[in-house]
C-alpha cells in the first residue's frame, strides 16, 4: 500500500520540463506560437521534441496595425476553430 502511494507521489512530480507536459496530457492546453498565434486545444501526445497533437483546436490570431492619420495601433483579433479532417 505504501509502495503505491510512493509510486503515485513520484508519478505526480515535476522533475525535469518534459514531465510537466506529461502531466498535462488528456488536459487543456495554452500554446503561445511565435507572430503573435496562440492555441487552445486538448493535449493528445508530445514527442522529446516538443511537436504535439492537439484536439479541439481554437487558434487565436492578432495583428496590429497602424493608422497612418492618427499613428494609433489597430488591433485586429482573428479567432477560428480547427477541426480533424480523417
């Protein structure tokens, strides 16, 4: 019975940056992407180099603009939901 509890506690800790996405597995997730793309999606599986397989994918978008009378930023959000095509 103590060996399980040992063996849980051990399954459950955050030694290494791997193990934390391991534990987030079946979960949802936050994925900030370079150019200003973020997506939101359930974590199916990872390799050791990071590459992932999400469900349930919304990919949020956002680029500023500047307006050429007034210099003032424009910033302009696209939300849209990727779906599995099989």
């Amino acid at each position: 019975m103590a060996d399980e509890v040992d063996q849980q506690q051990t399954t459950n800790t955050v030694e290494e940056p791997l193990d934390l996405i391991r534990l987030s597995l079946d979960e949802r997730i936050y994925v900030k992407m370079r150019n200003d793309r973020e997506l939101r999606g359930r974590l199916h599986a990872y390799d050791q180099h990071l590459n992932m397989i999400l469900g349930d994918v919304e990919e949020t978008v956002t680029t500023i603009e500047i307006d050429e009378e007034t210099y003032e930023e424009i910033y302009k959000v696209r939300i849209s939901n990727i779906t599995d095509k099989v």
